[in-house]
C-alpha cells in the first residue's frame, strides 16, 4: 500500500472494534504512536537533562549508565535531544495533515457533489499544488520566510492538499453513485444532507488512514528538510537536524546518527502500520450475504 | 412524456392513475420502465432529460424546481427500488436507514424517530421489529430486505408509490407474499400503485390496469382481466404465452416458448413500429408507427391487433 493512495472505499461492512485487537498493524501501528506519543509527552515535563544543556567535556561518549545513548558532539545527551524532538516530529507530522485535510476533504467534497464547472476547478487547482515540486516550494518559503519548523510544515501542509482533495473525492463519487444513494433522495434527501449522513460516514475510514499514512510522510519529509536546513534550526532539536550534526563525526561517533535514524523509522513505521490497520478495517468484506 | 438520453429513450408515455388504483407497468428489461418511474421522480442520471409533463395533484413535477421535488419525493411520490441491497446502506443500521426516511419530512428527534420506525418495520410483517431495526442489511434475508424498502417508501404517507420490481430479487415463494403485503399496505393507506415488472404474473396478482411497454413507449393499456384474458396487442399476447406458458397439469415436453429476437436497442429503434420484426401479425403498414388507438377503456398501438376473443376468462 502506497503512502499517497489507500485504494478506494469499498462501503461494505460497518467498523468492528473487535477485528482492531485482531489485526497486526494496527495493534503495532497504535503501540509505536503511542510510544512516541508518550514520550513527546512526558518530554514536555521531564527529561533526563535539559536537551540544550551543552557539556563540552564530556562530548562524543557513548552509551553509558549516565547518559543512556551517550553524548553529541557538544556534550548534550542523546536521549534528551531525542526525547525533545519527538516533539517537533509529531507536530511537525500532524499538524500540516490536519490543516491539509481540513482545506483538501471539503474541496473534494465540492468537487464530487457538485461536479461540472466546480469539480473542473478544483481539479485543475489541484493538479497545480499536485504537480509543483515540493522540495522546491519548500526551498523558496524558506529562503522567503525563514528557515524553521513552521515553514517546513507550510511548504508540508500545501504539498498535501491535492491528495486529500482526489482521496475525498474520487471516495465520494463512488458512494455518490451508489443505490442507497439514489434511494436516500427518492426519500426526499438533499445534496448536503446526503453528503453528511451518507458521503462522509462512508469515506471517513478511508479518508483517516490516508491521514495516518501522510502524518508518516510528513515525519520523514519535515526530518529530510531539517537534514537540508530548510527546517528546524539548531539548538532546537529535531531529529533530521541531529542526523544532520552527527553525520559530521560519523567516524569518531557512528552511533550518533543511528540513534535519530532509529526514531524516525519507528514513528514512520508506526504511523504507516496504524494507517494501514485503519485502512484493514473498512475493507473487510461482508461474509455470508444472506 | 418522454425521455431523452441522445437517442429517444422513451417515448410519449401518458397514463393517469387515480388515488387507490393500482396499475402496471410491463415490459422487457430495457423497455424504458424504470427510466419512466426514475423520470416521474426526478432522479434520471445527469446525461438523461424528461420532456412532458407529469401532474401530481395538479402541479407538473417536471416542472417544479428541484427543492420542491425533494419536499414531494418520500411524502407525495416515492419509490421502492428492484435490488434491496444495493438500495440499503451497508454500513447503517436498518432502522436507523428508516429513522432517516422519517425525518426527511418530519420533524422527530430520535427515539421518537426510532419508534416510529420499530412501529413501520412492524407494519411490513417483519419478525420482532425491535430486534429486526437493529440489524445490518446483509444480517438479514431478501424477503425481509424488500420489507424494509417498503416501510422506507411509505414512512411518510405518500400519495404514490413506483415499485420498481419489487419482487424480481426474490424467490419464487417469497414473491406472493411480498406482493400481497404491498397489496395490504397499498389498500390501508389509500395510496396509488405503479407496479413496474416484467412478470405478467406479478402484475396479474393485484393490479386494476396494465399497460405494456417496448422500446420505450406504450403499446397496450386497459383494465388488467382484458389485458389479461384478450390482449390486443401481438408483443402482449406473446409476453402472456412466455410468461404463463406451463399448463399446472399437463407436463409440458417442449422447450418453452419465447419471443424470438431482441428488443432493439435504444438509438436502433426501427422506423415504423418497434415490435415489427418480431411479430408474426406484420403487415405493410407496421412500416409506420402506429398510433394508440382508444376504444373505451382499453388502448392498443398496433395496425392489426388481434380480434378480441370472447367467452375466455383469466383466472
């Protein structure tokens, strides 16, 4: 399953919590979230040393009982700085998922209801955000607004709107044309009373593990223009810029860069299973039809 | 009224039907019948455009703007779709699907709502409607699907109800109880019935009059025993020789009759009338398109239709 298109709805069974516990990622998927979660949330209040805490003498030293994953190349520790970061990733990856949906999922709503001129429009306005090249957008907000978390999760954010207007969409259509659909306005139904009682309960599964898998994209995007220095300046630390620092002593100190390289894969991991897990549930079919 | 997708769909299909009269509405599949209830109602495919009239106490549907429809569909005028499981959504709760019928048109929170729809699943002769309200559609059999459709098209007392094929997708054994339910729910509340099917037999059961339809007009009309007993028409003779063709006591040893050919497709109606490839009783002048002729209550488009035999009752 790609990150950028979990297949369309099929609207054929209702949510079972039970096949949750029965399905393998979306039980590893919930666990590594909650464990960055978790961490990004203790780290609010607690860390084991304050992350920009420099220690110049005691620099580049490996794990030890004191510093669990040792030390950088300033003397700071590792699992602080990481347990800092976890912050930034996860604001990083969802918040621009959010406000991407927020924008995306009422376009490809219009687009799919309306159709004709409308849909041609937001359509076409997508195919522009869609094919202008992200990393270049990201580069020119930068040089533009400042290198810094926000930037990277704007030039994020906009990057993701296009996919959440086609997931919305083409979603939509599918049970737009569907015959509870038909039966729903030979009831009397209106467009925007179908679109709340049927559209989105229909897609909303589909529509919330696309979410899950860009909030992974989006992790390893915001650490990839942090390592670029399009993001997340130092001493704030941020995974992809402690990549960044580390790969500088990678002789003197390899471990450095396997650390921040190990929490990025788990939260990408972890979001990219929890998305699939959700998609799973939607897409089981009925069983026995009567 | 007719219908136009392009090609002429459907064409000058006029009928009246009064309050409590049940009527048919026969034809093959690709008749153009469920393109007329679909047009009655409002809801043809974007490409597709009904052009006439259709007058429901008085005001032309067609007519009527597209927020007026939506205030008459469900309480004036409603449907009962052929395929219960693609007509229910999966994903909701049978009751609440009737809730929603409800509340459409009236104002009613929901345990209200939901009691009137335990009270509606009951009136369908649906087994513990408490229980029933709860289940998903595919919890539950076609027969009872089909009743479920039917308590969503009469929630809210309509005048008229389309049944369009409310019984193809069901068994046999199933078919005359859900007919007769409709029958019963029809006659208590007093509303208009066009029962669209393609099964004489069906139609037989409980309507007053029948019309037959190929390729997209009408080309009989008149009271059901007449229809039944001493069609006109060739294509209706021939759809009650098909459809009712296996004698109850004589074993039948050959195959079964069927008309021969296929209806054309829409955009290759011929010239002249649509059924003269196909009839047996052609002649010269089926090279134009015979009109409908009136005799009373009764009307067939046809240039030689058969005589009308007297002394055969249909029962």
């Amino acid at each position: 399953m790609t990150a950028l298109g979990v297949g369309l709805a099929r609207p054929g069974a209702p949510l079972s919590w039970r096949r949750w516990a029965r399905s393998p990622s979306a039980l590893a998927g919930t666990a590594l979230v909650g464990l960055v979660v978790v961490v990004a949330v203790v780290s609010l209040a607690w860390t084991p040393y304050p992350p920009l805490a420099i220690g110049p003498s005691h620099s580049l030293e490996g794990p030890s009982w004191a510093h669990i994953l040792g030390t950088d190349q300033y003397g700071r520790d590792v699992l602080s700085r990481l347990m800092a970061g976890s912050r930034t990733s996860l604001y990083a990856g969802v918040v621009p998922v959010l406000a991407a949906s927020a924008i995306g999922v009422p376009a490809g709503l219009l687009a799919a209801a309306r159709g004709g001129i409308g849909d041609q429009i937001v359509m076409r306005l997508s195919d522009v955000l869609y094919a202008f090249p992200a990393l270049l957008a990201a580069i020119a907000l930068s040089a533009a607004l400042g290198a810094s978390t926000g930037t990277a999760m704007l030039a994020i954010g906009t990057a993701f709107v296009p996919v959440f207007v086609r997931v919305t969409r083409s979603n939509a259509l599918v049970v737009l044309g569907s015959g509870y659909v038909l039966a729903a306005r030979a009831y009397g139904r209106r467009p925007l009373q179908i679109l709340r009682r049927h559209v989105l309960p229909n897609i909303a599964t589909t529509v919330i593990a696309q979410m899950s898998l860009l909030c992974s994209l989006a992790i390893l995007a915001e650490a990839g223009l942090d390592y670029l220095g399009l993001g997340t300046t130092p001493p704030t630390p941020s995974w992809g810029n402690m990549v960044q620092a580390a790969q500088d002593y990678l002789s003197q100190d390899p471990l450095l860069t396997v650390w921040p390289g190990l929490a990025i894969i788990v939260s990408v991991l972890g979001f990219t299973l929890l998305g699939d897990g959700i998609a799973e549930l939607r897409n089981t079919h009925l069983g026995r039809c009567a | 009224m007719s219908v136009h997708g392009g090609p002429r769909l459907v064409s000058d299909v006029s009928f009246d039907i009064a309050r409590g009269e049940r009527v048919g509405l026969i034809g093959e599949s690709g008749s153009g019948k469920s393109l007329t209830a679909l047009a009655i109602m409002g809801l043809l495919a974007d490409e597709l455009v009904a052009t006439g009239h259709v007058y429901l106490g008085g005001e032309d549907l067609l007519a009527a703007s597209e927020r007026r429809r939506c205030q008459l569909r469900g309480s004036s005028v409603s449907m009962i779709f052929q395929e219960p499981m693609t007509a229910l959504n999966p994903t909701m709760k049978v009751g609440k699907q009737v809730s929603e019928a409800l509340r459409a048109h009236r104002k009613l929170n929901r345990r209200e709502a939901h009691d009137a729809a335990i009270e509606l699943l009951g009136r369908v002769e649906l087994a513990d409607p408490r229980r029933c309200s709860m289940m998903y559609p595919h919890e539950l059999s076609g027969g009872q699907r089909q009743r479920v459709m039917m308590a969503i098209a009469l929630a809210c007392g309509p005048d008229v109800v389309l049944a369009d094929e409310p019984t193809t997708a069901l068994d046999v054994t199933v078919q005359r109880r859900v007919l007769e339910l409709l029958d019963c729910l029809v006659a208590e509340q007093g509303c208009a019935l066009l029962l669209i099917t393609h099964d004489l037999a069906v139609a037989s059961e409980i309507c007053d009059r029948v019309l037959t339809m190929y390729a997209g007009r009408v080309v009989e009309a008149g009271p059901a025993e007449r229809m039944l007993s001493s069609p006109a028409h060739p294509y209706t003779c021939a759809l009650l020789e098909t459809s009712l063709a296996l004698p109850v006591d004589s074993p039948s040893d050959g195959p079964l009759p069927t008309i021969a050919g296929n209806v054309p497709p829409a955009g290759a109606f011929p010239s002249g009338c649509p059924f003269q490839e196909r009839c047996w009783r052609r002649v010269e002048d089926c090279k134009v398109d015979p009109p409908l002729q009136r005799d009373g209550d009764h009307a067939v488009a046809c240039w030689r239709p058969v005589p009308e035999r007297t002394g055969v009752t249909f029962g």
